[in-house]
C-alpha cells in the first residue's frame, strides 16, 4: 500500500485537488460573474434567478466604478500596509457589533468588490473597520489631519503618523496655497511662519479613504429604510 | 504498509555516506534559515515597539508600521520557515530513501534561488512595493523567483524519492513529499488568481484564505510532523505507537486541511456555505490532531528520562505538545460563537505564532540540533546554550501566547459587547485599543526572550563552524607537511 509514487502522487493530487475545485472553482462559479445590477432586479432567493421589475438605467447600477484619484490612493493605502490594521468589511447584524459602532448600515456582500483590482477585506481590527469611512466622515480635513497625527484628532490612537506624506514648507513661498494647508490645534501645529501641505500622495489616499462607502442599494442587500428617502 | 521495525536500519557507514552527499545543500539551508530568524526578529521587535509606540520611527517611511509588520512575517514564513523546511526535510527524505543522493547542486541552485527571491521580496515590501494580500506580500518579480525555486526542490525530492532504496515508505516521507508538492501548487494558484490574472471580487480574498490556511497546514506543519515523526523513534530508539495510525493521520490531514481556510470568512462576504465548510472541516480536524497526539505522546510516555538526557529531543517534545494544543484551539476558534469574538482579534496573531513558533519552529530546532553534529562530525561545543535557547524558547513563547490569547479574548469581548437594550457597553474605541497595550507590552518582552534565545543558538552554531574550519584547516596543513618530503623527493 502507498508503496509506488504515482499512487502516492495521485493521493497528495487528490487531496488538494478536491479542496481547489470545491472551494475556489465553485467560487468562482458562483461568484466570479456578478455584475453592477440595480436595486430594482429582484432575486429570487431559491432559484438564484433575476426578474427585471423597472426598467435598468446605468446610474442605477451598484457598485460603480471607481475614480482616478481614489485608485491611486488606493496604491498608497496598499504599498503602506494599511490592511495589517483595518479591516473592510461589515459582520451582518447580530455578528459581532459592526453595525452598533457605526460601521456600516449595510453587511458587505461579494457584489460590493466586483471591480476591485484588489481585494482589502483584511484580517485585524487593531484600528476601526473602513469599509464605510468615506460615509461617516465627510470632511477631508479630518483625514489629513489625522494621517498627518493621528493623536491630534484620536489622542491615545496606536496608529502611527504619515506625517511623510506632507510637506511643511514656509508661508508665501511657491505661491503657498493657504486653502490645502492644514489646520492643526497649537501643539501639532508646525513654528510659525510655517504650514503643513498634503502632498500628491496623501490628496489621493484621503480620495480613497473618502470614496468607502456603502451607500447603496443592491437587489440582495438594502440599506433599511429609515435611511431612504 | 511494513512496520520500520520489520526491515534492518541502513548501516551507520551508510547513513554517514547519505549525509555527505548532502552536506552542503543542508548546510545552506540551515544557515540561511539562521539568518532568516535573527532578521525575522529584528522586524517582529520593531513591529512589536511601534504597535504600543506608534511614534518611534515614524517619519521614515521605508519603516512605517504596515511594512516592516509584512516583512517580519515574509522573514519568519518564508526566510526562517522555508528554508529549515528544505534543510530538514530534505535532509531526513534523503536518509529515509537509503541511498546517497546524486545532483546536490540542485538543490545548491534551488537553495540560492529561493534566499535570492526572499531577499529580493523583503526588499521590495520595504521600499513600497508590497501586494497587500496577506503572506503573498512579496512583490511579483520576487514571487516568480520563489516559485522557480520550490519547483525545482519539488523535483529533486520526487526523483529522490522515485529512485529510493526498494523498501518501506515511511510516514516522514510522505509528510515531506506532501509538503514539497503542495506549496508550489498552492502558490502558483494563489499567484495567479491574485496578481497574474485577478479573480473577480472576492473570489481573491477566497484564494487567498485558502493559500494561508494551506501555506500553514500542507507546507510547515507537514514538515514539522515530518521531523517529528522521524526524530522521536530515532532518538528514543523505538518504533512509534502506531504505524496505521500514523498513515491514517496523513491522508486525514491532507483531506481536511484545504478546506479548513474558509471559517475565517464567517460573518463577511461570501454565501454561508463556505464558512460552514470551513468550520465542518475545521472540527473534523480533531481525527488527526488526535492520532497524532496519540502517536507522538504514546510513544513518549514512560521515557521522560530519554526527553531530559537529549536536547533535540526536548525541543521536539516541547512541538508535539504544541501541536496538539494548537490544533485544539484552532477547532474551538473556529466555532462561530468563538469566531464572533474573537476574530479580527490578537488571538488570529496569537494562534499564528501558536503554530510558527511553538510547533513549528521549535521541532525545527531539535532538528538543527539533531543534525548538525552529524553534518560536521563533531559535538556541539556548550550544552548551557543549548539549556538557554530551550528555556528562553519556551518562557518566551508562553508569555506571548498568553498575552496574545488573553489579550485578544478581552479586546474582542469588548468590541462586541451589546447591552439589554441594544447599545455598545464599551462606546468608546480608542479605550479598547489602549486595553490592549499592556498585553503588547507583554508580547515585547516575549519577543526579548525568544531573541536571547536565538542568540545563544546563533552562538553555538559558529562556535562549531569555528571549530570545523579550525580542524579542517590543521588537517589540510598536516596533509601537506605529510606530502612535502614526497614531493621532494620526486
């Protein structure tokens, strides 16, 4: 018994070969050909199948796709490891408390990441969930300041500061764009005559962070009603 | 299948022959490894300080908390892990198939690849260009290096193994043969589905759960098993418990252990099923967890005496014991009354170094111990250092798993705590991060521990490198001055 290789091969084949197919060749069976849809497609939670009850225009259809910015940022928030400490992902309710901390109003479902490149769902929680950041915070202010110092609007964060990101230069100087400066309280603030400037990176990071929203309806998951019009 | 017992042990002469023709790829392996783990270590302290000093260090951005965090782990998975996993475990099939191994150079090749590409991938994690898929984060132009490398060892242990002395297979050799089959499979999969030709969605978060859970289960802790399975008989001088047992245990890991990712993904997106596959076959991983346990303390017991005289033996001991403890917990955790707690926790860190460190990494350790004399023919130089790594090694990873376990346990308790009427009993987030300080400080003082630890083992390995190079070069000198008076002669 399991004396010859290709029998022995053929068991470590089989072995992995069953949980492949069953889980990724099934998911992406399953998976792997969902579209933007619009609330209005009602599924039929048996047969799977989808029936048309108004007419779908394309504004309609979640999600949508991302913006320029927002994807560079996205690069930032990938090649930093920002996933090490925060997931992007809404439990269901009655899972944990994700929707009692106000992360979300919604749960997450796979539909939401069809047209991510990468998917960041992540696997630590040492910071809050962002999958719905954009949605709780709607000043950019607040999220340079707090990736400028994080202490300046969490005090006590364990986060640390990507005060790399900007740039503190002098005041009037290259037409010094007072509008991008940041506003910071007086002991985060840099000596006077100076200001703190987002650079390229932090602009397109902050574009990203604010473009996480579950804000949408899909066919399989609403948002509940007391937040629709 | 033949008992070990039934068929005579190869010849002391012969097994020295076997482990000349693999002297060097052994010794590249172990030494790399070496450096791999004191490298490992000095990222897992700065990860652990910057964690509870979010501060210290912070303006460069080389060494900002996400990267040097991926690059500890690249580090100790496939720098520290990869290449013990090669040096033993190649090490021990070669001696499992009686027979000294032709084409050592692939394996010198194989070896030079695989630290090129770890290298390569550290680098690139550091200087910003990491995947952010979780232990994938080596960027792609390393990744390819990694995989060309793990194929070729594949294919060294497979003719290995196909042109073996007629006989037994033994149970370490299928662990091996396992292990050095699955991991370029897994990672070609992973690479492709993640970087090479996305998948859509989280299908990608799928693959990679699944090459995580696997990359753990059918690379490390087959190898782990592999040396363990190996080195109790050896050095106890007995045949272990159960021979059936043993290859039932094999086929049962290997079935259940690809589906086992997907619990992980309890509570997010992804249709139900799959977290109940997940947890389904997460508990029927006890049948395993429990032969082996079976296996491994049966055999043991009644001989404590042999654990205390042998200092490998110790180590390996110190593994199986963690073995059976981590694979207990890993079916607990997965419970989803468990996993609503304590996901997304420490203890997801915790339950990770439950399986690198105090299974994996110290069977490893016995291992070294166990075959380093026999590479340099010669004894290891102070037995107090090896008394020190095993005591810092133990303490070390105790604390760090207690406060990992108990840190996470209390920090998941709190995020999800709801009161009678629907509300959050702990509103504030930021007081539960800084809970959770004094546990990582605990996890810092851990990491001191296990780093004086690997410091002694570092010293006793060039002390006998040392000695080696010493006699080695008296032997050359004293040959040449027994040549001279030949030469001129003629």
């Amino acid at each position: 018994m399991m004396k010859s290789l290709p029998l022995v091969f053929f068991g470590l084949f089989a072995t992995l070969a069953l949980s492949w197919a069953g889980l990724l060749w099934q998911g992406q069976k399953q998976l792997g050909g969902l579209q933007p849809m619009s609330e209005y497609y009602a599924i039929d939670p048996i047969s799977n199948k989808s029936r048309l009850e108004k007419p779908q225009k394309d504004e309609d259809r979640f999600p949508q796709e991302p913006v320029g910015l927002a994807q560079q940022g996205k690069a930032q928030y990938i090649n930093l490891g920002c996933v090490s400490c925060h997931t992007q992902q809404v439990r269901r309710q009655g899972f944990g408390a994700d929707f009692e901390r106000g992360w979300g109003d919604r749960q997450s479902v796979p539909r939401d990441y069809i047209h991510q490149k990468r998917v960041l769902l992540g696997s630590s929680r040492t910071g809050p969930d962002l999958a719905n950041v954009g949605q709780r915070r709607e000043s950019p202010d607040w999220f340079h300041q707090h990736l400028y110092n994080p202490q300046s609007v969490s005090p006590g964060s364990t986060m640390p500061p990507y005060a790399f990101l900007y740039e503190k230069r002098e005041i009037g100087q290259n037409g010094g764009n007072l509008a991008k400066a940041l506003e910071l309280p007086a002991e985060f603030a840099p000596e006077e005559g100076h200001e703190i400037v987002p650079t390229l990176k932090a602009e397109a990071l902050v574009a990203y962070l604010r473009s996480l929203k579950l804000d949408y309806n899909l066919p399989e998951m609403r948002l509940p009603d007391e937040s629709q019009e | 299948m033949n008992t070990p017992s039934t068929t005579k042990p190869p010849a002391a002469a012969q097994l020295s022959e076997i482990d000349k023709a693999m002297k060097w790829p052994a010794l590249l392996f172990l030494l790399s490894a070496v450096v791999w783990l004191l490298t490992g270590t000095v990222f897992a302290l700065l990860t652990a300080v910057k964690s509870t000093n979010p501060g210290f260090l912070a303006g460069c951005e080389w060494l900002t908390y996400g990267r040097v965090q991926a690059a500890y782990f690249n580090c100790l998975i496939y720098g520290w892990g990869g290449n013990a996993s090669f040096g033993v475990g190649l090490w021990i099939l070669a001696r499992l198939c009686r027979k000294p191994m032709p084409m050592p150079g692939m394996l010198l090749v194989g070896g030079v690849f695989w630290n090129a590409a770890v290298k390569i991938g550290v680098a690139g994690i550091i200087i910003g260009d990491m995947t952010s898929v979780e232990w994938l984060e080596m960027p792609t132009y390393a990744s390819s290096l990694l995989a060309f490398a793990s194929i070729l060892l594949a294919i060294w242990g497979t003719l290995a193994f196909r042109y073996r002395q007629p006989g037994p297979v033994f149970v370490s050799q299928l662990y091996i043969l396992g292990a050095l089959f699955w991991f370029p499979w897994i990672y070609v999969t992973a690479q492709i589905f993640l970087f090479v030709d996305p998948a859509r969605g989280v299908v990608q978060s799928l693959t990679n759960l699944w090459y995580a859970h696997n990359l753990l289960g059918l690379w490390l802790i087959p190898t782990g098993l592999s040396a363990a399975y190996y080195l109790i008989p050896k050095i106890l001088g007995r045949p272990i418990h159960s021979y059936y047992f043993a290859t039932l245990g094999f086929w049962s890991l290997a079935l259940f252990t690809g589906w086992g990712g997907m619990r992980h993904i309890v509570g997010g997106p992804a249709p139900a099923w799959m977290a109940t596959v997940g947890i389904v076959a997460s508990m029927a991983m006890v049948l395993p967890i429990v032969i082996l346990a079976v296996n491994h303390h049966l055999t043991i017991i009644g001989r404590f005496e042999k654990v205390a005289a042998s200092p490998a033996l110790r180590f390996v001991v110190f593994g199986t014991v963690s073995f059976t403890l981590a694979g207990l917990i890993g079916c607990v955790m997965s419970l989803r009354s468990v996993g609503e707690v304590s996901q997304f926790t420490l203890m997801g860190v915790g339950h990770v170094h439950h399986w690198i460190y105090a299974f994996f990494s110290m069977i490893m350790f016995g291992a070294i111990y166990f075959m380093m004399p026999r590479l340099l023919n010669r004894s290891w130089p102070s037995g107090k250092l090896i008394q020190g790594h095993f005591w810092c090694s133990a303490i070390g990873i105790t604390v760090m798993l207690v406060a990992l376990y108990a840190g996470g346990w209390i920090q998941g308790l709190q995020m999800t705590a709801i009161d009678a009427d629907g509300s959050l009993v702990n509103e504030d987030f930021l007081q539960i991060v800084r809970n959770t300080l004094p546990w990582l400080h605990a996890r810092t003082a851990s990491l001191l521990i296990l780093a004086i630890g690997q410091l002694a083992f570092t010293a006793n390995i060039l002390w006998m490198i040392f000695h080696a190079v010493l006699s080695w070069k008296e032997s050359l000198s004293s040959a040449k001055s027994s040549l001279l008076p030949e030469t001129a002669a003629s």
